[in-house]
C-alpha cells in the first residue's frame, strides 16, 4: 500500500497508466497490485523487446509513470526524452533481491495471481498493433 500511496504523492491519480519494467516476479506483482489497489493501470514493459519496445508502449499506453528495475535504468533512461507522458520513474530496488528467485521453490496452483499475454512476431515491436 505505500507503493500505491506514494504514486498518488507524486501527482498520480486512479485511471492513469504506470509501465513496470522488470521480469516476472514477486516484486512486479507487487507493483502491479499497488496500481490495482489505487485504481491505476498497469503495464507491463518487456524487457526482451528492448528500447524500441519501451518507447512504443509508452507511448501507446500513454504511461504516467514507470516503476523499473535497478538494472533496466540504464536502457529506461535514453528513451525518456521520447516519452513525454511519462512524470515519474520508480527504482524499485527490491526487485533485485525478489527477482533472483529460489529455482528449489515452485509455487503452488491457487498462488498464480494473473497472466499477461502479448503478440509476439518477428517484426519490429510497433506492428505488433
């Protein structure tokens, strides 16, 4: 909830869109239920798909804010300048220690929370709308 909470602190407000770029994991599950809790939108930024990918989906989405992985800012912060929606970028450090995972531990059926698809084709990220 201090997630969510500190969005709206930040001039975020229910019905906007914030990007979280960052593998699947506990952390960006987290993120995504602080938007959920507060009305917010979130999206999921593939980091696979790279830059281009990044700066297509902002603007698609029309993102508000990001919340992104320590180790993604490098490749986040170059297409800023391209993505004038965007207010405000979250460094989530905990998901550096959430996402590294313990491959011993497989989650249970009833834990899984949600599924986010996507099309995926050889073409550049802009014709996969």
């Amino acid at each position: 909830m201090q997630l969510g909470s500190g969005l709206l602190h930040y001039g975020l407000a229910p019905h906007m869109t914030v990007g979280i770029y960052s593998v699947n994991c506990t952390g960006w599950v987290l993120v995504a239920e602080a938007a959920n809790a507060y009305s917010m939108v979130p999206v999921p930024l593939y980091d696979t798909l790279g830059p281009d990918a990044v700066r297509y989906i902002s603007g698609h989405a029309e993102l508000s804010a990001i919340a992104c992985s320590a180790n993604l800012l490098s490749v986040l912060l170059p297409c800023l300048a391209e993505c004038p929606t965007i207010q405000l970028v979250v460094s989530v450090p905990y998901f550096a220690r959430q996402c590294a995972g313990n491959p011993e531990e497989s989650p249970a059926p009833p834990t899984c929370c949600r599924c986010c698809c996507r099309a995926w084709r050889s073409a550049p990220p802009s014709s996969l709308w």
